[in-house]
C-alpha cells in the first residue's frame, strides 16, 4: 500500500508509512494494556490519525535519547518537548512522544506516551517550506502535554524502537521510496517509448540506459519485499515479542534504509537525465520534478551518516556477519 501510494503522491504514501508504524508500535507493544486495547478499537472505528514525537531539539538528530522527562504525580503526568519536526501534527488525532522516564532519569532512559488532542497543545510552529516532501508538513513544534500514567506506554522505548518502531520504520519508508522510483521509471518509459516512434525498429542509447535504471529498480523492489517477508516471519515466531533485536538484525534493517535512500534518488536524478529539459519542465506531461525533489528528502530521514556511523561500531563489536 505504501508503495502504491508513493507512485501517486509521495507525501500520502510517507503519511500512511508513519501513522502504521505508530499504530503497529502500540499494538506489539501496549495492546495488553486495557486503556491502550479500548483506544486500538475506536483507533479502527473512527479512523484517528497519530502522528509520532520522536525527534527533539538539542538531540543532534538521535530519537533514543530525549531533554524532555515526563514530570508524575499520582496517577496524571505532564510534559513538554521541542521537537524538530513533527509530521501531519495539526492534522494528527494523537501524538506518540518520546521523553525520559522521569526528570532524574538519563537520557537513554525514555518512556513512549500517547497523548490525544484533549491533551496537549502544540506552539511555536516552525514553517514547512522545503524542497520536497511539501505535503507531509512538518514543521518544528513544541508540545506541552497532560495525560493519566495508563497513556504511558510500559516497556521501554529501548524495546520499542528496535523490536518494532526501527525494522517497520525502514521497510514502509523503503516500500513508499519504491513507489516514488516506480513513478519516475513509468514517467521516462512512456517519454521514451514516445520517443522511439520517430525512429522505429531501433534502440536508441536512451531505452539501453533505462534498461540500467530499471535494474536498480528490481535490486530496490527485492530488497524491501525481502525485508518485508523477513520481518513478517519473524513475527511469526513463537516469542515473537522479544524478536527482532538482534545486532545483525538492526545492521539489517539499517543496510536497507541506506541502499534505498541512495537508489531512490540515483533512479530518479537517471530518469531526470533520460528525459532531459522534458523531464525538467514543470509543464511537461514527462515532468519529473517532484519525484526528483521528494526522493532527495531520503537520505535526511535519519540522517544516512548517522546510520553508517551506527553500524560502524556494531561492526567493530561483533565482527563481520557470516552465512
């Protein structure tokens, strides 16, 4: 579905990828909880929209590590959280945010809360005026919450993120850069196939050029639906719940990020290149423009460096992986 969507509309595929991930994220890891199991089904009923708090100002870009705690007292809590980017947030049903358990605790140390839009108000909106990505809105924004501790996810963030929120968020995030690819190859496709009947009966350079394009693409396709397939037999398992969180899992998970947000925008820039000034009018049916701009948004969505530098040191302490 994500990959369905991104073809069409970028953003909505990248909306639909994050509010799943959230939803996916309570149901693995709170659906036991009587409060969570109530909002899950009115979740489905209505047709809410949650939008996710995990980044924060002053974290360099890390979500397993917050400033902002949570401040307890009895059975209510309160926070406030500057976040660099909160996506679809004045559009969202509810937010799931990210703090430290409590304001002693390290910054390592987080706990995940659902607060509703009766909870929380949002300030100091920051402006949404970027190169691609326009319609997924997300702008920098400070939440100020008060909820009841039952909203307080139980297991640690830790768990969280890399049993669930970390593999689901690469292969939906993989899976809608796919379908921005599969927009951008159809494009130059059919200004190609346009193209060759001026001079029928022969392959020009361009259509031998796309055949490489289009192999990127298939390496990109295999790559998400092997991650997919693996995750969901992972799920499978019995004591699915402690699965996946192993350090080759996460490398993984991490490799597939990297290799499609660097596909996706090759694939795309190949087309530009393939279409030429056609491609790079906005006017033109052939116009590649926006899957140009929204593929660049790929890499930054936790940041590629940042990613490579995490499996450097997971490298270093286990070794390289062995069939």
């Amino acid at each position: 579905m994500c990959t369905a969507l991104g073809e069409h509309c970028s953003s909505t595929g990248l909306i639909f990828a994050m509010h799943q991930i959230q939803v996916f994220s309570l149901v693995r890891h709170a659906a036991d909880s009587p409060f969570f199991s109530k909002y899950l089904r009115e979740l489905a009923e209505k047709q809410w929209l949650i939008a996710s708090a995990t980044s924060e100002v002053g974290t360099g870009g890390d979500i397993r590590s917050s400033i902002a705690a949570v401040e307890s007292q009895g059975e209510t809590f309160r926070l406030k959280k500057r976040c660099s980017a909160v996506s679809y947030g004045k559009q969202a049903d509810a937010i799931l945010v990210t703090a430290r358990r409590g304001p002693e605790a390290a910054p390592g140390e987080q706990v995940m809360a659902l607060v509703t839009k009766d909870d929380y108000q949002l300030g100091d909106w920051g402006t949404w005026d970027t190169l691609g990505m326009r319609g997924t809105c997300s702008p920098a924004v400070t939440i100020t919450a008060e909820g009841r501790c039952e909203q307080i996810v139980a297991e640690p963030f830790r768990l969280v993120a890399s049993q669930t929120m970390v593999p689901y968020s690469h292969i939906l995030w993989s899976a809608t850069w796919l379908g921005i690819a599969h927009g951008a190859v159809a494009t130059a496709q059919s200004f190609i196939r346009e193209s060759a009947k001026k001079d029928p009966g022969k392959v020009s350079v361009s259509s031998t050029r796309l055949a490489d394009i289009v192999s990127k693409l298939e390496v990109m396709s295999a790559a998400v639906k092997q991650a997919a397939q693996e995750y969901s037999d992972l799920l499978q398992q019995p004591g699915n719940q402690s699965l996946p969180a192993g350090i080759s899992y996460l490398m993984r998970m991490n490799a597939l990020k990297l290799s499609c947000s660097q596909l996706v925008c090759e694939i795309c820039l190949g087309c530009m290149d393939l279409c030429g000034l056609t491609g790079y009018s906005n006017t033109s049916k052939y116009a590649l423009g926006r899957y140009v701009r929204d593929a660049l948004s790929a890499p930054l969505m936790i940041g590629n460096d940042r990613l490579r530098a995490t499996n450097a040191a997971l490298l270093l302490a286990t070794g390289p992986a062995r069939p």
